[in-house]
C-alpha cells in the first residue's frame, strides 16, 4: 500500500471561548502583617514588598518583610506557646484543631485555588483540583494520627521536639505549607514557617483560617519574606527543627548552617527524574504521563520527569504522539478553566528556563515547541521538548525547573537503569511497561524516592515522599513524616 | 499490529485522560458550534422489534425537520433503520441529503452463518442502503479467532463495495477489556471497515467515554500507518448535549478538524436530538424552554 501524506489538524478551528473561574468573592487585604503569637504584627523594620500576579505583571497585595527581630518574636511566641498550652495538650485534642484547619479549607477551597492561581501563576484546574484539596487532605490526615502516636512507633516513646522551623517553596505553596504544618502539630510541636516571597498569600490565608479555628496564640507563627528571613529562621538558637523544602543550592547552605548544632533537620530539594518507557508501554497513556511528568505547574515540580528516556523500537512513534498531544495544550490565562500550562512564576525564574533553552540549542540540541502566540504582559515559556541529547548536556544534568523535556532513548534495561541513575539526584522515577515483573526490577534498582509505575506526579497523604542523594532526606507524608517530627529517646 | 507490535491500553491512564477532557469548559459560541455539529453527526436510529411504517415515516420527518422554528438548523446525518424499512425511509427522505443507515449481519447478536450475514447485507444494499451497520462475530473474537472476524468483516465490505460505506459495531460492552477493544478496532479497520462503531446498542454498558479515546486513538494510529482516514460512532446511552460535547472534544484533541464533520464522527442516538435543540435554545434566549417545545417521534 503507497503511503498517503498525513498530518492531523489538531489546531483546530473550533477554538473554546474564555471561561473565567469567578474571582468575585476573593477579598484580598492591600497588605499583610505578620502573623506572630496569633496577632496580625507590623514587621519590625515597617516594610513591605510587593507580590504580583506572574500572569498580568499586577501587584496583588504588600507582604511584610520580616527580619531577625521579628523571627524571634516569632520563635519567642511559639516556644513559649510550646511550654504552656500545646505540648500539654493531648494527642486527642490537638487532633480536634487540626480537623478543623482541614474543614475550613475545605470551606473556603474556592476563595484558596483562586488565590493560589493569581498569586503563582499555575492553572485554576490544577490549584483546584490538585493544590487545594490535597493541603486540606494532609490536614485531615495528620489529625488522625494526632492521638494514636504511641502506636504508630510503639515501644519507642514519641515525644515532641519543639519548635519547628519551616521553609517552604513557590512551586505549590498552601500545599507544601500543610505537608510541613500539619505533621509537626499532630506531633505535638509549634512552628515558625515562611513562605516564598514571590507566593505568600495563600499560606497568610491559612494562617487567617487557623486564627479562625482557633488555635491557641503562637502554635503557628507566619513570617514572610526573602532567603534572608528564611536565613535568620535557620540560624536562630531556639529552632529544634528545621523542615526546607527547596534548591539543593539553598539545602547545601542550610544544612552547612546547623552543621554543630542539635537542630534536626529533612531537606527536600532538587530533582531531574528519569521517565522510562518501554517499547511494550501503553504508548498513548505513557504520552499523557509524560505531558503529566513535565508539564504539570509550568514544570516547577521537584520531582517532574523531565528527563524523558524512551527504548529505541518505539522512539519515533512516542516522539509523535507526544508531539501531537502537545498541539492541544492551551497555555494561557491560569484563571482559565481550559488553560493547562499558566504563567511562569516570576521573571527570575523565566530567565533560568530561557537561560536553559538558549543553552541546549547551543549544545546543538533539536528543539521543539508547538505553534502559538504567547501574551506580551506576563511570563510565559511554551511546552518545550529537546531531542538529540546525551547523558553529557547540561541540560539533561542540571534542574531546569520549567516545561522543558530532554528527550534520550536506550536499548536495554540495564541501560536505562544506568542513565537514571546516572544524575546527583534522586527524587522521583517513572517506569512504563505492561509487564509487572519489569516494574518491580527497576523500582528496586532505581535509586529515587519516589517510583511511579504507569503513572507519574500522583500524590497522597498516605504516601511518603523524599529524595535520595542530594535530592535530600527525610519523607514527608504517610507515617514516616511524622517520624521527622519527634525523637524517640527514652 | 503491522509492525509486530503489541498495543497495550492501561485502563487508570485512558480514564486520567477522559477526565481531562471531561473538564474542559464550552461555553457560548463554542458551545453553539458545537451543539450544532453534534446534530448534524446524528444518525437517528429506531431498532426496535415494535418499529412500523408509520413510526419510520414519523423518524423520518423528524430527521428533516429538527425544530423548524429555529432557523437555518442543519439536519442528522442518517436515519438508521433494520433492512426491511430502508425502502421505505429511502422514499420518505428523498431530496433531503440525509442518508439511509441500515443494520445487518444478523444485528445485534451476529450469530448466524455468514451466507445470511450477507443475504441481510444485500437486501438493505438492494433496497437503497447508503450505509451498513455491521455487527462482528463477538464469540469468535473470544474463541480466539480473529481471522475469522477479520474474513467475515471483509467478506461483507465486498458486499457492500465501494459506494456503500460500512459501520463495523464491536459490541464493546461485549469485549471485556480495553485491550479487547483495541485488537478489534484494529481488526475491523485493517479488514476494510469504513467506520468502527461501539455498540449495537441492545447491550449495557453501550458508548462510553473511555471505550471510543481507545477507538479514537486506533483511528490514529491506522491514519499514520496507512494514510486511511476511517470514521468513528460511540452508539447507545449518549442522550444529553453535555455527554456529546464531551465526545467531540475527545475528537478534535485526539483526531483534530478532519474529524470533525459527519462524513467521519456520528452519534448513534435516539433521544439527543431534543436536548441538543433545547440547549441551542437555551443559548438563543437565555431560558430553558419545556420539554414539550420540541417534538418527540
């Protein structure tokens, strides 16, 4: 049979018109204090910073910028709430607040997805679906195990350790702040936590809602600002506990920081995961964990695939499908419905990516991005695929962290085993086969935290999650997250 | 298949998938195009063993004028009939460019000899048939012998020849797996089917969602490997405008515009009709009109 020309048209005609999730009923203060000893506090130094709207280049509200005055007002407060009310309460009791957070968020997840969405620039479809009920679900989670320690580690004895000191990432804010809050209080600690200083909002939202549930002054204190502020949390001698989640750059700083002291200290950081598909995958599905794997929150996403290793027999077939799965991801407006791919998160971060882009095509690598015009207001980077690659590029070593896929393919198993090991991180891996056997001989050789069988990027707060390598240690979620909140002497 | 290659479908990965589609937002224009292209794919369908000449003649009307106080409203694409009314369906729908769809092959079972299947073709083709509806021998698919479901599928496409466009029904509900499905969708389409069709509708579970992204993604698949471009009709259980905009947005983001006309996606459906001309009317005036505002034959 001759071969007729094909090509599809998936740019289609039928365009969907806009579908703007409802932004009415968001009150946004125009500035936020700190939240120290369950009081809204005036940073110390009187000043503010701005936080934007990565879509619209728009100033959203003005964050306190705390500095080392108020980081101790901070660890002063929830030390002192520490002592006097929340490591005497029972487990029983502490529970009961921490279902509470859960229940309002549950209220209030349209006004927090709406937030999270103009505040970082990712999807509303992903903030809504995925960001804000899985905070609310750690919630819910860890308030279960509030009362039931001394059976999760029996015979150990689990005590509290104190105070905690939480740094959290710009990637998935309100969700990394529950994965941090919601352990340490079921295990009895108090926290001092900063959010990123480019998305503060949602995590001072959440503080609003654990005023509103009540907590006693202190047991969760909310400092905002830059690296510094985060600095002063690390280095600060009434700290017990220091929970960062981050670059391994910044890791790398923290960990030098308490070097010589009793902090205890989990680092979740950096990650370029290998996506493996095997020629006998389910090829379409393994294409949507792939868009999943690196396009999911603009590929900000410590644990995205984004190194793409495909067998050879099927390469040309998955690099197609992919393709043409591509032509029908809408980047745009986050607050669209319809909108897969949002807006970078900030103008620094749009300059890594691009920074990264430039430097694979100068590697000589072959580029792909689908059609389209991008907004002139806003930061914006297409879903970007590079093939032609080797082990050897630096952007197949080093975390891009936006929605760039280098594209390797390999022959045999041991070979892929080799490449995906082959990185200084080890945070996450995805296996694509239809044979089980093959699944459970490479997730016990991969050396990732987390392995994904035909699947990628799903979480749950049953399931802990952590890195291997410079990828960090420590896990958070399931029960070994709350290990990371107690010590176990007797 | 040609390639040696095994195509495997995992059933968690087509269902992450549907729901992406499922949360995709129509809204006003939009949704108008597409309510409007939804009817005109429509293959109005009585297979009933009650059906009369006068409840054919009744479908067929309908079929011409959907809702004739709204204006410039496209019509169905086929009325689908049994053999022994497409005679009739053909006169009443003269000059309508709507074309006459008949099931064969011992429909819905299949179970007969393959000189009946094609004795049942060729009265519908005699009697003026422009489309066949096909059903496939689903026990020998689960015997194993998917070369006869392939000869017998080939057997009545050469039936059929080439102006005579044959529907090739997989009775999905029938197959069991997802796998299944594929392996026939790729059979069907290799043997020479013009179209593959879910489900006879006689059996639950009919269309679904996930069932056509795997047949959808077949067609692909065949599209690339030979350059046949072969058409696609979920049938059964597919009765409201939400449900069918749904399936077209699977097929303009797996298969794109060429698909996206009735010559390649249909909807076998009885009741859709009305509920896709309420929304249009919804959308024209603001308010949803009553149920009795639009004719039931």
């Amino acid at each position: 049979m001759s071969k007729k020309e094909t090509k599809l048209n998936l740019k289609s005609n039928w365009d969907l018109a806009p579908s703007l999730e409802s932004t009415s009923h968001v009150k946004l203060k125009n500035k936020y204090d700190l939240f120290i000893g369950g009081k809204w506090v005036k940073p110390s130094s009187g000043k503010y910073f701005d936080t934007i709207n990565p879509a619209t280049e728009e100033k959203l509200a003005s964050i306190a910028n705390g500095n080392k005055k108020d980081v101790d007002l901070a660890v002063k407060a929830a030390r002192k709430a520490y002592d006097t009310t929340w490591s005497k309460l029972s487990g029983k009791e502490r529970g009961k607040y921490i279902f509470r957070i859960a229940r309002i968020m549950q209220e209030k997840a349209k006004e927090l997805a709406v937030v999270e969405t103009l505040d970082g620039g990712k999807p509303i479809r992903e903030s809504r679906d995925i960001d804000i009920p899985l905070a609310a679900n750690h919630f819910f989670y860890y308030a279960g195990w509030a009362d039931k320690l001394d059976y999760a580690f029996p015979n150990r004895n689990p005590k509290s350790l104190g105070v905690a000191g939480q740094i959290t990432p710009w990637n998935f804010p309100l969700l990394m702040a529950a994965w941090k809050i919601a352990p340490a209080l079921a295990c009895g600690n108090t926290v001092v936590l900063k959010p990123a200083e480019t998305t503060s909002l949602t995590t001072l939202l959440l503080a609003e809602i654990i005023e509103e549930a009540g907590l006693p002054a202190g047991v969760v204190n909310i400092v905002t600002g830059a690296g510094d502020t985060g600095a002063e949390i690390v280095n600060h001698s009434g700290i017990d506990k220091i929970a960062f989640t981050g670059s391994t750059g910044v890791g790398k700083i923290i960990q030098n920081a308490i070097a010589g002291t009793d902090k205890k200290i989990t680092l979740e950081l950096g990650g370029k995961a290998a996506n493996i598909v095997f020629e006998d995958a389910p090829l379409d599905q393994a294409v949507e964990g792939i868009v999943n794997g690196i396009f999911f929150n603009q590929g900000h996403v410590c644990c995205a695939g984004s190194r793409l290793l495909v067998q050879e027999s099927v390469y040309d077939i998955v690099l197609r499908k992919l393709k043409d799965r591509m032509e029908s991801l809408i980047v745009g407006n986050p607050i669209d419905k319809n909108t897969d791919i949002g807006a970078i998160n900030s103008k620094s971060q749009l300059d890594t990516i691009n920074h990264y882009i430039k430097l694979g095509k100068e590697e000589g690598a072959e580029i792909y991005q689908p059609e389209g015009k991008l907004d002139k207001k806003g930061y914006w980077c297409k879903p970007t695929l590079f093939t032609g690659v080797a082990q050897s590029n630096r952007i197949v070593q080093e975390e891009i962290f936006g929605p760039v896929l280098a594209i390797q393919t390999f022959r045999t198993i041991e070979e892929a085993i080799t490449k995906a090991n082959n990185t200084p991180y080890g945070l996450s891996a995805g296996v694509w086969t239809d044979k089980g056997s093959k699944i459970f001989n490479m997730t016990s050789q991969l050396r990732a935290g987390i392995v994904w069988a035909n699947t990628f990027n799903k979480f749950d707060p049953t399931s802990p999650f952590g890195g291997y390598k410079e990828s960090g240690f420590g896990r958070e979620g399931g029960l070994h997250g709350l290990e990371a909140y107690l010590s176990f002497e007797n | 298949m040609k390639d040696f290659k095994i195509i495997t479908v995992d059933q968690v990965g087509i269902g992450d998938r549907v729901s992406r589609i499922t949360k995709r937002s129509v809204k006003n224009e939009a949704k108008i195009h597409g309510l409007r292209m939804a009817l005109n794919m429509i293959d109005l369908t009585t297979l009933e063993g009650a059906d009369t000449i006068n409840k054919v003649k009744q479908l067929c009307y309908k079929g011409m004028h959907l809702h004739d106080a709204y204006p410039d409203l496209p019509t169905v694409a086929a009325i689908c009939v049994y053999p022994n009314f497409v005679g009739l369906a053909k006169e009443q729908l003269k000059g309508s460019g709507i074309n006459v769809a008949s099931v064969a092959t011992a429909f819905p079972s299949g179970n007969s000899s393959l000189e009946v299947k094609i004795t049942d073709t060729k009265m519908a083709i005699d009697a003026g048939a422009d489309e066949v509806d096909m059903v496939i021998s689903r026990g020998k698919f689960h015997q194993g012998e998917y070369n006869y479901v392939f000869d017998e599928i080939a057997k009545i496409k050469e039936t059929c020849g080439k102006n005579v466009r044959l529907k090739t029904i997989l009775e999905t509900g029938e197959l069991g797996s997802l796998d299944n499905i594929r392996r026939a969708s790729d059979i069907a389409m290799h043997a020479g089917s013009d179209f593959i069709k879910t489900s006879t509708g006689k059996i639950s579970p009919a269309a679904t969602l996930p069932v056509t992204l795997v047949m959808l993604e077949a067609i692909k698949d065949y599209y690339y490997e030979t350059g046949i471009q072969i058409g696609m009709k979920p049938a059964g259980g597919i009765s409201n405008s939400k449900l069918a905009l749904q399936y077209l947005m699977l097929v303009k983001e797996t298969l794109g515009d060429k698909w996206l006309t009735n010559q390649w996606f249909r909807f076998g459906a009885s009741s859709l009709a009305n509920d896709l001309l309420m929304q249009l009317e919804k959308q024209r005036s603001g308010n949803y009109q009553s149920k009795d505002y639009f004719s039931k034959d």
